[in-house]
C-alpha cells in the first residue's frame, strides 16, 4: 500500500530505467531531481535552475524540495 508521502513523491519525481538509465528525473521531464540540488548547492537561485529548465514547474521544484526535507527530517529525527 502507499502511504500518503510516497503518492506525494511519485507525483513530483519518477524512476523510470528507460529515461536516463533510471536516474530520479521530474515528472514530465528528462530532468534529473539531483540537478536542482546541484544548482542550490553552487549558490544559484531557484530562479536561475527554472529558467535554465522552463519544463520544471515552480511548484514541482517546490514539492521536490519539501519532500527531501520531509525525509531528512524523518531520518534525523525517528519515531
């Protein structure tokens, strides 16, 4: 059964191994999540990583970002 946040994950980020070799990419899109990461990482704005890829919406990036602190918050901090 899935759980309310696995239904949210699947909704922003997909698994597919026929788009690049399985990598997370968002959902819709050839865009790996990890690409986000990377750019915030460098110190880019949310700004810059969407107008570098119009495909990603605001909202999925958003959600994307929630979930990872959902589960870095989960990990941290166990029930």
């Amino acid at each position: 059964m899935i759980n309310s946040f696995q239904r949210s994950l699947l909704s922003v980020v997909h698994s597919d191994p026929d788009i690049l070799g399985g990598i997370p990419v968002f959902v819709g899109t050839r865009v790996p999540m990890r690409t986000l990461l990377d750019y915030l990482e460098a110190g880019d704005s949310l700004e810059v990583f969407l107008d570098h890829f119009p495909s990603v919406s605001r909202e999925q990036a958003i959600a994307a970002l929630e979930l990872a602190k959902e589960m870095l918050t989960a990990y941290a901090n166990p029930a």
